[in-house]
C-alpha cells in the first residue's frame, strides 16, 4: 500500500472522527479493511506495511513472550 492511498485514509478518518489518526490508527484501519475484504491477516500486514513485515513481527512476538 503506498503513501498516497495510506494518507487518503488518514484524512478520512479526521473528517469523519474530527480527531487526527497517529500512524498505528491508520496502519491499523488499513489492515483491518484488507480483512474485511477477504484478506487473512498475514497478507494484509504485509500489503500494508512491506513484505515479509508480518512474518517478522510474528518473530520478535514470539521470541518477546518467551524471553519473559
């Protein structure tokens, strides 16, 4: 997803909130539309925020919650 349709949907979530959304809000809302979509979860991080990124998150989780 690129920064031209990522800013779209920044702008709507202001209009229709009156709230400016942070990153996550609108990294979040994207991810959450691609499921809605037909997406699974894995392929919507990716699409969102880069190949590869969900797979890696997943990682650094894991390896988080073990190390606790």
């Amino acid at each position: 997803m690129n920064s031209t349709t990522l800013n779209a949907l920044a702008a709507h979530i202001e209009a229709t909130t009156g709230t400016k959304p942070t990153k996550d809000v609108v990294f979040s809302a994207a991810i959450l539309a691609l499921q809605s979509a037909g997406m699974d979860l894995a392929q919507a991080f990716d699409a969102v925020l880069g190949a590869g990124r969900f797979e890696h998150f997943a990682g650094s989780l894991h390896d988080a919650l073990n190390a606790a």
